[in-house]
C-alpha cells in the first residue's frame, strides 16, 4: 500500500526503530561527530518542543485538572463550592436524562459509523471504475463535508423544519401524509442521523478511495480467471484488503460522532422533549444553561474516559500495523 | 490522528487528483453499459447530496420576499453587509482563523519535528499524549477554561478564541508535520551537519525549506477547524460585536421569524472561503488532516 509508507515510517519512528536522526547513536561511521551532535540535539530538541509543550499543558492539561475539581465539587461557574467526592458522579449515573442521552449517543454512533461507511463505500466502489467525469463527482461529493456545519445545517433546516417545508411538502403532494421531520421525537431522531451521515459519508468515501487505489488490480485479474464471481471477488479481495483502513476509520468516527455537538445541536437544539439530546449536549446544557458546574463536568468525564480507552485502541492499532 | 495516515499528500492518494482507474477486462457491450449505468447512479446521488448546498446558494441569490428585483441578485448579500454586522462578524473570522493557521503550523512543525526525529522514551510517550488528548470531548476543557479566561478577561475576546483554536489544532497539526517530515530522508541533515550545520540550522534551512506541502496540509486543517468551529465560539462570544460567522449565521435565528434570504446570503459568504481553499489546494487536501480537523467539532 502506498498510503502506508510514510504512515508505517512514522510508526516505525514512534517505536524508536527507524534508521537516522540525530539521536541515533553511534551505529554510524562517524561516532564523535555523532555524539557531539546527540548532545547538541537533545537540547535544540528541547527548545523546539518547549512551546507545543506549554501550549498542551495550558490548554489541555490545567482544564483537564481543574475539570478532576470541577467534578468533585458542588460548585458553579462563579466558585468551586465544598468538595463532594463521588456525588456528582453518582447523581449523573442515577438520573434518567443521563442514561438517556447516553441511549442517544450510541444509536447516533452506530448510525453515524456505519451508515456513512456504507454510503462511503458504495460511492469509492463505484466511483473506482472509469466513469465519465468521474474526478468532478469525486469533489462535488466531498462538498457536505466542507461546507461549515452551522451552513449545512441551515438548509437542512429551512428544507424539514416546518410543515411547510420544502420536503414535508413534497410528501404531502406525494400523499404520503406531513412528517414532522424536526417535531416527532423519533423522526427528529432519525433525521439528526441521516444529517449526520450526510456529513460524514465524504470522510468514509476518501479514506475507503485511498485504500482501494492501492489494491493491486492483478488480484481480481487472477480472481476471476480461477472463477471467482463478483460478489466473491468482492468478500474474499476487496473488503480484506481495505479492512485495516476501514477499522481505523470506524473507529475516527466514533470518536467523531462521541464527540459531535454542532450537528445535533444545531439542527434541534437537542429536542424535542430530548430525544436528540446526545451526551455532549447535555453536559453543555448542565453546564451553561442549568448552571450545574459538577454534574456537567462529571458527564464529560464518563465521555472522557470511554474516548481515551477508544484512542488508545486505535493508536495501538496504527503501531501494530506498521509492524506487519 | 488519521492525519498519520495520508499526511504525505505526494505519495499518499490525494482527493481530486488522478484517480487510477481500474482497467476492466470486461469486453465491450456490457461494460459499456455498466459504465453508463454507474455514471446514471452517481449523477443522481451527486445530485440528491447538492440539494442542500444547491438550495442556500438559490435562496441566497433569490430576491427576498420584500424586494423588488428580479431574476437573480446580489441584493440579499449587500442586503446582509449593510444592514447587519455581517462585515465585523468576517474580519472576526478572517482573523481567528488566520492567527490560529499561523501559529498552530509555527508551533507544530518544531514540535512535529522533534516527535520525527526523537528517539527517546519521553517523545514517544509524547506523542501518545498528543493521541489522547486530541480524541478528548472539547467540552471537558472548555469549562474550566471558560473559568479561568474568564478571570483574566479573555471572554468574549478573539485572542481567548485564537488560544483556544491553537491548543485544539495543535495536537493534530504536529502529528501531520510529524508524519510529513518522516517522508524527508535524514540523509539531507547529515549532508548539513558535515558541512558544520547545526541541528536548528539543518531544521530551518533544509527540512522546512522542503516541507511546503506538509506545511499547507497542516494549515489548511487548521484552517478548516478554527474557521467552522461552533462550540467554543457558543460558549465563549457573548457580544454581537465580537461574533465570528458561525455566531452571525445562527443569530438569525434568535427571533421568531427568520430572515431566510438573509441567513442563506451569509451562509453563502462563510461557505466561500473553505470551498476556495479546497478547490485550489486540493491537492494537499489530505483525507486525515480533514479526518482529524473534524474530531472536536
């Protein structure tokens, strides 16, 4: 796969195997010079890492302790209030709303996953044959994922809002009744999902696109000689050939769609009644709307905490499959 | 991130650019056929997925309910320029964004660097850092955040806005250079440091001086993260003055009858610039920088 090589070299890089570099110690011809050099490196190397340092601690590690505060206490955005050690957490895991959202956000990521590797692999399979224009639709496809989200999000909403909508109206003419895409807790729902998809498919398109092109085409060549058919050709070639791509990808995703706020919140604001309401929304809402510092944070944690496990699959995943 | 996977956009396969084509062996009539029936398919569902974008860009153009051109007109978006804080809310944009592709590529590509070239324990364990962090809900960070920018007046403040975008693209942005500057042979350094070039030196004047593309992938992510964000704008943009785009757009809403021919018109100005972007430098539009940008949205 050509897309790998630099991916593996990084890999490889991350587990201190790649050749070179400064610091690779003395196994080169000129040992002094070298270590001369090491010296040297490690304190450039120093001041060049010193600002991202500073940057991760400032923007990323002092929210993410103060947060561990935040979370444990009963206070608001004006003061940290008395320590309350596991409340916060406990009243979160005991409401309903909670389970409710969470309930949400898995269905809108298991949509959001695979409805959108779906679409996104049927459009790189077909996209992948010669077809006139075909570059054209390959980046006018990838327009939904461009274009912001607070646009996409309002013509989505002028084309299903109300029932005078360009799309309930078109059903109504059609006689098939006035859906109220944005209205029906379970429609708005399913319609926050389609969004989603929307959205996301491009990603799926070019990332299954970029692994295809690396297949070589002899396989189906010799696949179809020995009198594989096209769906064989299809199981037995294509998808193991795309599959570590395709787990990376889902897995981007999830975290993607754990983490999405725009698009829910945009389109629905996280109504009706809160069947749209996914995890992020409610801890923005716990949090800036109901002033409840605590139990907003501590739902961020439990986010938090299922990601870095997420994270830590997928990048252990990237470091196995460079050693292939 | 995913920034790792195609982050080389010469060598990785690029969006846009020459699709290899699969050489059928199929003869003649029936993949003729089946050629013509997939581009049916592809047309049809290309145009199902425009409707949205179609539809801003027609009701942008369209003259509003109350005027009294016709045919198509600009008149909605001079309209929303003069008549709203439409042209404060794009140099608010404008702004934000371009610091934070500055700064974030200027501390990614040192930090990238060292993550390409280090080979000690504390920088792998670095870049795993950087991993985690990145896939982290935003709303986690945003609220102690919020407390502390608060406190030293950073709130409703496009220098909070900036510091903020450059923490969230940093993590991502210095795996993409990093990933790039992997593709650079080590051989170019060595070449430098014999003829008395120091580490800084050979960073600056030979790894950076080839590094364009990797440079553009990283800032065009970055560009397309802090120009599209919401959530941190919600949050932290209380005053109409200080609104970026995505504040303006949605302030349209706020009353009970929504001004459609205005809001499409400002939709079509904050949709321009990142279909300019992606249309010109297409090519080193990398699929993970992408993947990765959209992580925190």
């Amino acid at each position: 796969m050509s897309s790998t090589t630099a991916q593996s070299g990084l890999a490889r890089a991350r587990r201190g195997l790649a050749p070179g570099g400064p610091g690779a110690g003395p196994s080169n011809n000129n040992p002094n010079r070298k270590s001369k050099l090491s010296a040297q490196a490690s304190r450039t190397f120093f001041w060049l890492l010193l600002p991202s340092v500073v940057l991760l601690v400032l923007i990323h590690g002092y929210p993410l302790f103060q947060a561990g505060i935040q979370a444990t206490h009963d206070g608001n955005l004006i003061q940290t209030g008395n320590f309350v050690g596991a409340e916060n957490f406990a009243a979160v895991l005991s409401s309903p709303a909670f389970w409710k959202a969470a309930q949400f956000t898995l269905w809108f990521t298991i949509v959001g996953v695979f409805g959108s590797w779906l679409v996104g692999l049927g459009l790189a399979l077909l996209l992948r044959t010669k077809i006139p224009a075909g570059g054209t639709f390959k980046v006018l496809l990838l327009l939904p994922w461009v274009v912001p989200i607070v646009v996409s999000s309002t013509a989505w909403n002028w084309l299903v809002a109300t029932p005078d909508s360009l799309i309930p109206s078109l059903f109504r003419n059609l006689g098939l009744g006035t859906p109220l895409f944005l209205a029906d807790p379970s429609l708005a729902a399913v319609t926050v999902m389609v969004f989603k998809v929307w959205v996301s498919f491009p990603f799926m398109m070019m990332m299954i696109s970029a692994a295809l092109a690396s297949v070589d085409t002899t396989v189906y060549e010799a696949a179809s000689m020995d009198g594989a058919t096209r769906f064989q050709q299809f199981s037995q070639i294509t998808l193991p050939l795309i599959a570590r791509s395709t787990y990376i990808s889902w897995i981007l995703m999830t975290i993607f769609c754990v983490n999405d706020f725009p698009t829910i919140y945009l389109l629905t604001g996280g109504g009706p009644v809160d069947a749209t309401t996914s995890l992020v929304v409610l801890a923005y809402r716990t949090v800036f709307q109901d002033f409840a510092t605590g139990p907003g944070v501590a739902i961020a944690f439990l986010m938090t905490l299922t990601l870095v496990v997420v994270s830590v699959l997928l990048y252990r995943q990237i470091r196995k499959s460079s050693v292939e | 991130m995913s920034a790792v996977l195609h982050a080389h956009p010469e060598s990785g396969p690029t969006l846009g650019v020459a699709e290899t084509g699969k050489p059928r062996r199929v003869l003649s009539e029936a993949g003729h056929r089946g050629k013509w029936w997939r581009f049916t398919a592809i047309l049809a569902i290309t145009a199902i997925v425009l409707v949205p974008i179609l539809v801003t860009v027609v009701l942008a153009l369209t003259p509003a309910p109350n005027s009294t051109a016709t045919g198509l007109t600009f008149e909605n978006i001079t309209n929303v320029f003069s008549k709203t804080l439409a042209g404060t809310w794009l140099q608010n944009s404008l702004i934000t964004t371009l610091s934070t592709v500055a700064v974030s590529v200027a501390v990614a590509a040192p930090a990238g660097y060292v993550l390409s070239r280090g080979r000690s324990k504390a920088v792998s364990g670095y870049s795993l850092l950087l991993f985690v962090m990145q896939s982290l809900p935003i709303i986690t960070s945003v609220v102690p955040l919020f407390i502390l920018f608060a406190a030293m007046g950073l709130v409703d403040n496009l220098l909070g806005l900036t510091i903020i975008y450059v923490g969230s693209t940093m993590t991502v942005a210095t795996w993409m250079m990093a990933a790039y500057f992997d593709s650079i042979p080590v051989s170019l350094e060595e070449a430098s440091w014999i003829d008395g070039c120091s580490v800084f030196g050979s960073f600056t004047k030979v790894v950076l001086r080839n590094s364009l593309p990797g440079i553009l992938s990283t800032a065009i992510f970055a560009f397309l993260l802090a120009w599209n964000d919401y959530l941190v704008a919600i949050v932290f943009l209380r005053s109409n003055e200080i609104f970026t785009l995505p504040m303006g757009v949605q302030s349209f809403f706020q009353q009970n009858n929504t001004d459609w021919s205005g809001v499409m018109a400002l939709a079509v100005v904050m949709m321009l610039p990142p279909i300019i972007v992606f249309a010109t430098l297409n090519k080193y539009f990398s699929v993970g920088g992408i993947g990765g940008s959209l992580a925190g949205r």
